[in-house]
C-alpha cells in the first residue's frame, strides 16, 4: 500500500475520459463553488447548506463521484471543526455545537481521525474498523493551499461491510490548531475518502488522486463567502456586546436593590429598636409607681385607661370607670 499521493502524472490515467462536475451554491444565485473531474462513466452528486447562525464556519460543503454499477466512490468532505476553551464551566457541553463549532478538547491528529471523523461519517457501517493511520507529507500541496502554521496531514484506511461486501476506504485530511484569544479552535480541512471493494483499491489509486488533484475552487464564490462570513460575525460581536451592556445594567440594579433593601432592613431595626426603648422606658416608669405588667394586661383585657394619683403616697392607679 502507498498512502502518498502520486504527484508526477499516470500516462495511463490520462488515457482515461474525464467528467467535469460543478458544486452549485443555489442558495447564491446558482454561483459555482468549485469544480472537479470523475471518470465519464461515473456519476456525481453535491450540496452546499448554509446556516446564519453557525457564524464561524456558515456553510458546508459536500461532493460525491461514484461508479453507478459498483461500489467504488470518492467524496470531498465538509470541514470538521471543533473548538476548546477552557473555563466555560459547561456552558457548552462537549459534543455540542456551538456557532458552527463543536466544542470538544483537542487531542493528537491520528486520534481524532480515528475516533471523531470517520465515526462521523461511516459509524453506522457494519464491523468498521480502522487498520491504521499514516503522515501523508506535503498533501495540502496537491489543492494548491498554503502549509498549515500548526498542523499535520494524515490518511486513515478502514475496512467494513455494506450491503454483503467487504469494503476498504482511505481517508484523507490536513488537522490545525488555531489558538485565538483563550480559545482553541481546531479540525479537519480538505477531507476526502475514496473506496473499492477489499483488494481493488490499490488498481483505482491513481483515478482517485486524479479526481483528488482536479479541484478547482471558484474565487468569486470563496470571496462571497467571506463577505458574509464577516457580515455574520460583526453582528455576532455587536450580540455579544449588547448581551454583556445587559448584564452589566442588570448587575447594576441588583446592586442598587441590594443597597435600597438593606437601608430599608436598617430603618426597620432602628424603628423596632426604638420601640423596644421606647417600651422599655414606659415599663421601667411603670415600675416606680408599682404599676406592673399584669395591670397593664388586666388594663387592656378590661378596656381601662389608668393614670398615676400624684396625691397617693402608694403610688397608686385610679381610673376612669372606677376600681376593678
């Protein structure tokens, strides 16, 4: 096996007629994504899905070139892409996506294609099984890209089982790692797959490299992309922005009820405690002139008003509607 992409050209390959698919953007007007080549023979199929609210990554796209009367297929895969901040205190559950990200703590390459993309793509393929994962250097060069600042490329084959057939696939991708302020954004680009039934794969090679090196993306789309790419993230910032100015007013008013309330539980003490002085110096004199709490209970139970005789040496009460 030899995960390398052959970068020097197949003469017998070129013999082989080729088909030109276009990726329609619909949602645009009909504006073409990008193009690619299959053999004449083969079918093709692809779908561009826009979502506003995924403001970092708001559109995927899919392509499909596939033998109509067998098994053997290439795909051009959407982006996987995954961010990791930490300290969000689960706000965003791991596996969740969140803006076009899904939130998911970063681990080594072949790993995460191992065990995150492929089962995304062929987990529900009968007796899958990854038989390894290989560097495949340089492979951004073949669609013309910039080398990755961080990141490496790699190809994982898996063998599975469909419809009675024993079925092997490689998959392709370049992962990154992008730290941006706190945040660790990382995934997979330029993903493709290409298979064939268990030991015709290696015969197909040189076709899929073919259809893999025949991309050509469309400028006017990818800069349209951008435009609204941008437009979405502006007014996600301007949220963000407006979302904190609310919390902060709210912190505020919290604070200012706390303040209101606790001057308000102030004045009632204080009001309470006076009364209790008050009460207190009325018992306390009371108490000089032998009137006590039980003339005072009797005196409210009976409907009495008592005043102090200044002329009894007793210090005793008369009131108004005579003795008891």
């Amino acid at each position: 096996m030899n995960p390398n992409p052959p970068y020097q050209n197949q003469p017998r390959v070129q013999q082989q007629r080729m088909a030109q698919h276009r990726i329609v953007d619909e949602q645009q007007q009909g504006l073409v994504v990008s193009t690619f080549a299959h053999p004449n023979e083969w079918q093709a199929r692809s779908q561009v899905v826009w979502n506003m609210q995924h403001t970092n990554l708001p559109a995927l796209v899919y392509a499909a070139a596939f033998n109509p009367n067998g098994v053997e297929s290439f795909e051009f895969f959407p982006t996987q892409a995954f961010f990791w901040l930490e300290g969000d205190y689960g706000t965003v559950p791991i596996g969740q996506n969140s803006h076009g990200l899904v939130r998911m703590p970063p681990r080594p390459a072949p790993d995460a294609l191992a065990n995150l993309v492929i089962p995304n793509f062929r987990g529900d393929r009968q007796n899958l099984r990854v038989t390894g994962v290989w560097p495949v250097p340089n492979l951004w060069q073949i669609f013309n890209d910039p080398p990755p600042q961080q990141g490496e490329s790699l190809m994982a084959r898996v063998e599975y089982e469909e419809h009675g057939r024993a079925i092997e696939e490689e998959f392709y991708g370049v992962c990154e790692w992008v730290p941006a302020s706190g945040q660790l954004n990382w995934g997979f680009g330029r993903l493709f797959s290409f298979r064939a039934e268990r030991g015709q794969l290696d015969a197909l090679r040189e076709t899929f490299w073919r259809i893999a090196g025949s991309l050509q993306p469309n400028p006017q789309w990818k800069q349209l992309y951008e435009q609204i790419a941008q437009q979405l993230m502006a007014g996600f910032n301007v949220r963000v922005g407006q979302t904190y100015e609310r919390f902060a007013r709210e912190r505020e008013m919290g604070r200012q009820n706390i303040a209101y309330n606790e001057q308000l539980n102030n004045q009632r003490t204080a009001q309470v405690n006076a009364s209790i002085e008050q009460q207190r110096q009325l018992n306390h004199e009371r108490s000089q002139h032998h009137y006590t709490p039980q003339d005072a209970f009797g005196d409210a139970l009976m409907g009495r008003t008592a005043f102090h005789d200044p002329n009894s040496t007793e210090g005793n009460y008369h009131y108004e509607q005579g003795h008891p």
